[in-house]
C-alpha cells in the first residue's frame, strides 16, 4: 500500500508539470508557428536570389564569350582571305595596317579560356535536344582545333569558319533558353524582377554587336554591295541598345550610353569606295589591294574589335552589379533567417526551462512533503527535517512538518522511556507538547498525556489534508461521507457539516474518471475522480480525490470550437460544413447544398476598406441565418462565399425558392458611415445524395455558381445532368486546347483597321482561331473563355505574342518603312499574375520586331479589376515603346474616372455602341462622350463591329477617326489580310471607304469572329 501512496503522489506530481508544459505550450506553439512561417518566407527568398544569382552567372559567362568569338572570327576570316589571295601575311600587315595573326595568337587564349570556363561552370545546363552543353562545347572545340590547324597550315576555309561560329552562337543560345525556361520568376522579389528583362535585353544587344560587326567585316573582304546589310544590321542594334536602356536606371543607361557612342559607323566608308581588284601579273587569283581603301577599312575593323571590347567590359561590370546585388539579398535573407531560428531557440527554451525551473519549486517540496507524511505515517520518525524551501506557503507548511516531527519524536522518546521504566531518562525532564504533565509516576496519566499528543499530532495531519488542493473525501462502507476538506466544500459549494452522512453519489456519478458536478449555487464544474479503499479495524472506508478540471475543459471546448467556427462571422467554417455532410451522407438522408457568392464585394474592399468589407461579411451572415429554418447550416467558406445546408426541402422548386430569397436578403441595401450601396449574390445548387463525398457536393455547387455569374449573376443555377455533360465537355475542350497550344494549332487571323479620314489601312488585329479536328472552326468566344478559366490562356497570349511579333518582323524586313500596327489582345490574368514584362523582351529579343508597332489591347473590365498593378505594369510596356489601347470602352461604366490615371494610346468603342446606328430612337450620346474623352486624352479613337454603311456614316459623322468590322474587312488568314494591307490585291468594288480600303468576305463563314 506505500508503494501505491508513493507511486499516486509521484504520478499527481508528473501530472502537476504536465499542465504546466500544456500551457506553456499554446503560446510557444503559436510563437513557433509564426516563426516557421517568417523562416519559410526568407528560405524561399533565399532560394529565388540563389537561383536568380546563379542564371545571372550563367549569362554573365555566355556573354563573355562573345568579343573572343568575334575576334577569332574576324582572325581567321582575315588570314584565309590573305591566303586565298597569295599575298604574303606580313606585306598584307603592312598595307592593311593590322596584323591578323598577332591578333589571331593574341585571342587564342582568352578564347580557351572562356569556353573551358563555361564548360567546367555550367557544362551541365540541358539542351532542348537532350545533349548537355558540355558536349557540344567540346565538340566545338574539337572543330576549332580543326579550323586552326587549316589557318596556320594556310589554307583556312572562311565558309567553315562561319558554319562553326554559327554553330557555337546556335548551342549558347539553345542553352540559354533551357536555363531560362526551367528560371521560375514568380519567386523572385519584385524588386530583383527587372533583372530578367535587363539581362535578356543585353544578349540581345551583345548578338546585335556581333551581327554589325560580321556585316562590317563582309564589307571588307567580299566584293559587292554592302549598305543595305551593314544598314539592317547597325539599325538592330541600335534598336537593341534603346530598347535595354529604356530598362535600366538613369545612371546606368547614361553609362551605357558612353560606351556606344564609340560604335564606328562604316557607310559613309561603304557608300564612298567600292571594292576593287586587278591582276598584277595576269596570273589567275593573284589580287591587288588598295593601299588607302584597305587602310581606311582596316582601321573601321580595328575600331569596331575595340568596340566589342569596350561593351564586353561593361557587360561584365553590369553582371558584376546585378550579381553583388542579388548576393546581397541573398546574404540579408540568410542573416534575417539565422536571426529568426535563434530567437525562435531561444524562445522556446526560455519556456521549457521556466516551467521546469517552476516545477521544481514547487513539485520537490510537495513531494518531500508526501513522503515524510507517509513516513511518519507508517510509524518513521528517525528522520532528518525537510530543508523549507519553496514558495511561501510551502515553506509555512514545512516548517509546520518539521515542528510536528520534532514533537512526535520527543514523545516517542518519552513513551519508550516510561514503558522501559526509565524515569531518571533526561527525556522526561524536558517539557512536552500539550503539558505532558509534572508527574509521570501514574501509568495512566502518561498514557493520557500520550494520548493527548497523539491527537495534537493527529489535527496537525488533519490540517495538511485540509490544505490540499485536491477535494478529498472519505467515505464508509455504506457509501455515506465521513470527512470532506475544504477544498471538496469549495468544489460542491457546500459546507463539510452538511456533507457528512449523505452519500457522495448524490453529486458524484462515479469514483473513477471524468465527470460534471452541479454544485449547490446552481452552477456545474467537472471533477478528475478517483478513489482508495483502506480497511481499518472500524470497517472498511474509501478516500476519494477530486481534481477541479473546468478550466481544462473550457478551454478544450474553446479549441473545438475555434477549430469549426469562422473567426469574423461565427458561422460554421469550411470543416464544419464537411463533417456536417459526411454525418448526411453515412446516415443516408439527402440534402440541398446552396453555394452562395457575393458578387462585387470585391469593389466594397478596395472603395471603402477592409474594416468596412468586414462589416459587409457579417452583415450578411445575420440576413442568411434570418431566412433559414431551424435544422437548417449556413456557413462561412471564406472571403465572400457562402454556403447552406438545407435537409428540411421537399423539392428542387423549393431549393430554387430559397436561393432567390436568399439573394433578396443579400441585395437590400448596406449602410455604413453615411453611405448607402448595393450588392447581389449568385447562387449555386447541388443535391446531396446517399453515399456523396462532401467535397465533391460542393464542388458541383461551385461549378452551378460559376454558370450563374457566366449567365449574368444574381440568379440561381442547379446542378444537373446537363450541367455535369457541359462541365465534362468543357473539361475535354481544355484538354484538347492545351495539346492544340502546345502543337501550334491555333492560328492567327488578322482583321484590317482603317483610317476613317482617308481610307487606308492602319494596321490590323490579331484575332486566334482553331480549327479542332473532328470538330471545325471552335467559336473564340468558348474557347477562350475555357482558356480564361484555366492557366492555359497565359500560354495562348504567348503564342499570339510570337505570331504577332514575327509578322511585324517580316514586313519591317521587306519595308523599311512600313507603320501598320498590329494588336494583340491580352489577357488580365497575364497583365497581373504572368511575366508579361518579361515575356515582351524576349519575343522582341527573339523575333527582332519594332516594338513600336505592336500594340496591346486590354478590356477595360480587365484594367478596373486591378488598378494599381496594371498601372505599373503598362507604364514599362509604353516605356518600351509598345501602344496600350482599351478594348470594349464603355462597357466598364465609372471608367472615363479611373481611365484617366492610366497611359493608353488608343480606346476602342465597344460595338454594342455601334449595332443600333442608323436605326430609328438610337442615342448618340454615349458614343459623342467617348469621342470627347479620347480627345481630352489626345488618343485614337476605334470604331468597332461595322457592319453596315450607315454605321459607317454615323462614326465618321461623330468623330470617330479609326474603324473595323466586318464591312471593312473580316478576319482573314495572314496572306489574305496582307494582301489588303500592302495593297497587293484588287480593290473591290463598291467598298464603302475609297480605293485604298478594299473589302475582303471569306470564304469560310465560320471563321468570323
């Protein structure tokens, strides 16, 4: 029985630091918890500089090789002409003024050098072809050694030369893009972004470089005429260089700027000589240089290998730039991440060492305290005192153990002493406790005395239970109470007095475990009870313990409601309503579930305020709860959806009913501070069913909400078979869309835009069309909207991008001239969540077109749903010299206010606005308030869907100066369109503009857009 006293007590002291470690813990869990999430947020910082900075030294290693590649170039082309002519290699050093095998020597290090340095760096970087670009670097060299050889053997071949520094150019710019392609910049910090469209820009200036410099030497050493490539090439450049100026900071770009100044302009050479050659000897291959003309050119290659040499430097100290600061981003987000795991340490161990240094004050005592009562119990009293330490209280209740276990020894000595006899024993002249009394010569006045010490000890022990902090109870065998101390008073809120001879089960429901007590003042507490039985010569009594555990229980009941309840409205949170339906489900019985979300509460947030959007939630919370039933959920998904779980409905016409009250609820005017507005809700229905999964009941009532706002909102909208066969069939489309994207199945059509003042075109627009097999031409307006749905829209503006700006390349390639611009409409998703910026420098980049005659068009919808972002974004785009127009103006309704804190070159009347021209009550005021605005911008206006010639009359009447439709010209496959734009077809006749603006029908009509 000591040892099950001794192992209770240990265990109620285990117990005791338990609690202690469980509350220490819920703040140290939540301090944890918001330290790993700063922690993950700077990793991932980490990770993207490390990832940014590492692609930058890939690049900076790749650009560093084009001035060496150059200048062996230009050495071996030189000496093989030499060569080829039999001239001597040092008179021709002597005429021409540049020795081609010194520079030759000279190079061939620096070469070996960067290439084997880019081969052991990045030797790993895969190709798009499976090879790795160390293979192809040392198949590479191995040619290169083979086109030395024939150089210093005399008899170096220039069209082989060329074939394999095309060939090095071809493999870096493969390995560029595989690096660049596999470069996630969603991570990057949005500060760090600018990099990417920098570093891209400036392989584009450095290829450009090259490309000048090998037209400049062509027109030293092959006969013919030169300007109009040295003219292209030099014009590439400079477009190059403007367009990565445009990107970098004003210092930057004014450094830049000093570097190029230093590009030689070969025309005014190439115009004023030409390349002439005569026998010397009249033996054939034998050629003649001109002395002046071969210096002149020399001296323009000599300045143009010193330029690539001075913007190779300045690359390098560009990419040293970029590289020191994304390194020391790097390096503060590592310091902020060491700096948070070590608070965060720190912190935890402070916690654990303060609860145990508290449960060591306070479970040592205690425990101490325990074994000398049950020494002393058991009749121990050879015993040392207890040191008293501890709080207060502890130490008040040891000293008071220490002074019972001193008397109860003097006692002991004293009984033995008169039980041995020993009456001179020096014990008895001490004074005893309780006056033992004067004369111990009566056995019955000592055994009194005796007696009456051994009840002073006995109320001492009475007081230590008494001062427990556990109720305790003893308890005869016929169930009654014998004792109660004052803590069970506390508990049961009743007096010991008027416990003792109940039976303890009036309150208690058991002796063993868990329970709620209802206490005497009405209220509950809940009890941790267990007991112990003692059998003693008067029968046998049981000691019940009881531990008051309310608090623990309130504050688990708290948890489990925290972890089912929705924090801002105190609806049912997303869990809740999950475990609500899988109770329906396994039960068998059927249900309604209403999705319900708001529509435009996006507008309240972004107007008026999150505090106020707030308000808004919970104000729509209480109107929902009003209008269901009892029995009835309604819950809180997040943001702005709802959802209502209704068991109580007889039928579909019931549902429907419910969500159109619903919606009502939902409409009736908001007002807060002074300001009064409106929303609606669109509601979706799906039928739960025996044997659904929850999540998926939802899903189908998501999907129903989405074709009700597809359908124009604030209606209601039940999922069916129907439905599920649309849902299936768009799913399968998508599928189809993206393997047609993906294969470059998607078209471009172009549909021509003209002026309305002289009739000539101005450019076109770029519209996609797919014509999916077994199908034929798919509506653009399904398909794009299942790319609008999906992320695959992002890789079909892409795709229009690339088309778009590779036609803009042909027609500036075959007119210098030309000024037809060519939109492309864009995607808000691409404009706020893609890499647009990014993704126009490197179709540029790629395709060499003139972003001056691109042009992009976005919805006003588009523009108004994230105001900010796109301002920023399209403030790069018309920095690169890109148009910005406003599709469908008009339809956005306040956008003339927000319009005007964005930079557009052109707004495009909606042909809603155009449709009722020329018909009998038709309002031109809408289409004269566009016309003025745009004047007070200083824009294009667009006039679109013209179909007929009074709609024609009627824009150009009102002062719309640019217009497209299908009376001007449909869309059309890229040659068709051509052929209208460059003129290169007849004028038809009978065309409403005059004979530059000629009408073209297709042939097709499915391919009208």
């Amino acid at each position: 029985m000591t040892r099950v006293m001794a192992w209770r007590r240990r265990a109620r002291g285990g117990s005791v630091v338990a609690r202690l470690l469980l509350v220490a813990l819920v703040p140290m869990a939540a301090t944890v918890h918001l330290g790993w999430r700063d922690m993950r947020r700077e990793q991932r910082t980490v990770a993207a500089a490390d990832e940014l900075r590492d692609l930058v030294g890939f690049e900076h290693r790749v650009a560093a090789t084009s001035a060496p590649v150059f200048i062996e170039y230009l050495a071996h082309i030189g000496l093989a002409t030499i060569d080829g002519m039999g001239v001597d290699r040092s008179l021709a050093t002597e005429l021409t003024g540049i020795d081609y095998e010194r520079v030759y020597l000279e190079n061939m290090a620096e070469l070996d050098l960067v290439l084997h340095e880019l081969a052991v760096a990045d030797g790993d970087v895969a190709l798009d072809d499976g090879r790795s670009l160390g293979t192809e670097l040392a198949r590479i060299e191995a040619d290169l050694t083979l086109v030395r050889a024939a150089t210093e053997n005399r008899v170096g071949d220039p069209a082989v030369v060329g074939h394999l520094v095309i060939d090095l150019e071809s493999v870096l710019a493969r390995a560029l893009r595989s690096a660049r392609s596999v470069y996630d910049s969603s991570a990057v910090a949005t500060d760090l972004k600018r990099f990417r469209a920098e570093s891209t820009s400036l392989t584009w200036v450095l290829q450009t470089a090259g490309d000048s410099a090998q037209a400049l030497l062509s027109s030293v050493i092959v006969p013919g005429p030169h300007e109009l490539a040295v003219a292209k090439a030099n014009a590439a450049h400079d477009q190059a260089v403007a367009q990565f100026a445009g990107l970098l900071p004003e210092e930057t770009s004014t450094t830049l700027g000093l570097v190029t100044r230093a590009a030689p302009d070969a025309l005014p050479f190439i115009s004023s000589t030409s390349f002439r050659t005569s026998r010397v000897d009249g033996t054939d291959g034998v050629v003649a240089f001109d002395p002046a003309r071969a210096r002149a050119a020399s001296a323009l290659v000599l300045d143009e290998v010193d330029y690539l040499g001075y913007l190779g430097s300045w690359a390098v100290t560009y990419y040293n730039d970029v590289t020191s600061t994304v390194e020391a981003r790097a390096a503060a987000a590592r310091s902020s991440l060491e700096q948070t795991m070590i608070a965060l340490w720190a912190m935890v161990i402070v916690v654990v060492a303060l609860v145990l240094m508290t449960a060591r004050s306070m479970l040592r005592p205690l425990l101490r305290l325990g074994r000398r009562a049950a020494a002393i119990g058991s009749g121990e009293l050879a015993l040392d005192p207890l040191p008293v330490r501890g709080p207060s209280v502890l130490r008040s209740l040891t000293r008071t153990m220490n002074a019972m276990h001193e008397t109860l020894q003097q006692v002991d000595r004293q009984a033995q002493a008169l039980a041995a006899g020993r009456l001179d024993d020096a014990c008895l002249a001490e004074p005893s406790p309780g006056q033992l009394g004067a004369s111990i010569s009566s056995s019955v006045e000592r055994l009194a005395r005796m007696t009456a010490e051994l009840q002073a000890s006995e109320e001492r022990s009475s007081a230590i239970v008494s001062c427990a902090t556990v109720a305790i109870w003893t308890v005869d065998d016929q169930g009654r109470i014998a004792s109660a101390n004052a803590t069970a008073e506390r508990v049961l809120a009743l007096p010991a007095a008027a416990q003792l001879g109940n039976e303890l089960g009036t309150w208690l429901r058991t002796v063993r475990g868990e329970c709620e007590v209802a206490r005497a003042d009405g209220s509950h507490v809940w009890l941790d009870v267990d007991h112990t039985e003692v059998q003693t010569s008067g029968g046998r009594l049981v000691t019940v313990l009881a531990e008051d555990i309310t608090e623990r229980r309130e504050f688990e009941r708290r948890l489990a409601h925290q972890a089912r309840s929705d924090a801002l409205t105190g609806l049912p949170n997303r869990f809740a309503v999950l475990e609500r339906l899988a109770q329906l489900s396994e039960s068998g019985e059927s249900a309604a579930v209403l999705f319900i979300d708001v529509d435009g509460f996006k507008s309240v947030n972004d107007t008026r305020g999150h505090a106020t959007g707030d308000q808004v939630l919970v104000d729509i919370a209480h109107r929902l709860q009003s209008e269901l039933r009892t029995g009835s959920m309604v819950a809180r998904l997040g943001g702005d959806e709802f959802v209502v779980v209704a068991t109580d409905l007889p039928d579909e016409h019931a549902v429907m009913q419910l969500g159109r009250r619903l919606i009502e609820r939902v409409e009736q005017p908001y007002r807060f501070d002074d300001a009064l507005f409106g929303l609606s809700a669109s509601v979706g229905v799906a039928t739960m069913l025996p044997g659904d999964a929850p999540l998926d009941v939802i899903h189908r009532a998501d999907a129903a909400v989405y074709q009700a706002k597809d359908l124009g909102r604030a209606r209601v909208e039940v999922f069916d078979q129907e439905f599920q066969t649309r849902v299936e069939q768009r799913a399968q489309m998508e599928m189809a869309m993206r393997d047609a994207i993906g294969a470059g199945a998607v078209e471009m059509y172009l549909q021509p835009i003209f002026d309305l003042v002289d009739g000539r075109p101005v450019g076109a627009e770029a519209l996609a069309r797919w014509n999916r097999p077994g199908v034929g031409f798919v509506s653009p307006a399904e398909f794009v909207a299942v790319a609008e749905s999906s992320s695959l829209i992002i890789d079909l503006t892409r795709s229009m991008l690339y088309a778009a700006c590779d036609r803009i390349a042909a027609w500036k390639r075959d007119d210098p001239a030309c000024s037809l611009r060519l939109a492309v409409n864009l995607s808000g998703r691409h404009l706020i969540d893609g890499d647009l910026i990014g993704d126009l420098v490197e179709v540029l980049s790629v395709t060499g077109a003139d972003p001056r005659l691109l042009e992009l068009e976005l919805t006003e919808t588009q523009l108004l749903a994230d105001l900010e972002p796109a301002r920023e974004v399209l403030e790069t785009v018309r920095a690169m010299g890109i148009t910005v127009a406003v599709d469908d103006f008009g339809t956005g309704f306040s956008s003339m206010a927000y319009l005007r804190q964005l930079s557009v070159d052109v707004i495009k009347v909606d042909r809603s606005f155009v449709s009722g021209a020329g018909l009998d009550g038709f309002d031109a005021t809408a289409i004269d308030a566009m016309v003025n605005f745009g004047r007070v911008l200083g824009v294009h206006v667009v006039a679109e869907g013209i179909e007929t010639e009074a709609q024609l009359a009627f824009v150009k009447a009102h002062g719309c100066s640019r217009g497209q439709g299908f009376l001007l010209g449909h869309p059309l496959p890229i040659a068709d369109t051509e052929a209208v734009l460059f003129g290169r077809r007849p004028t038809d006749q009978g065309s409403p503009l005059s004979a530059h603006a000629p009408t073209v029908t297709p042939d097709d009509a499915r391919l009208v857009r």
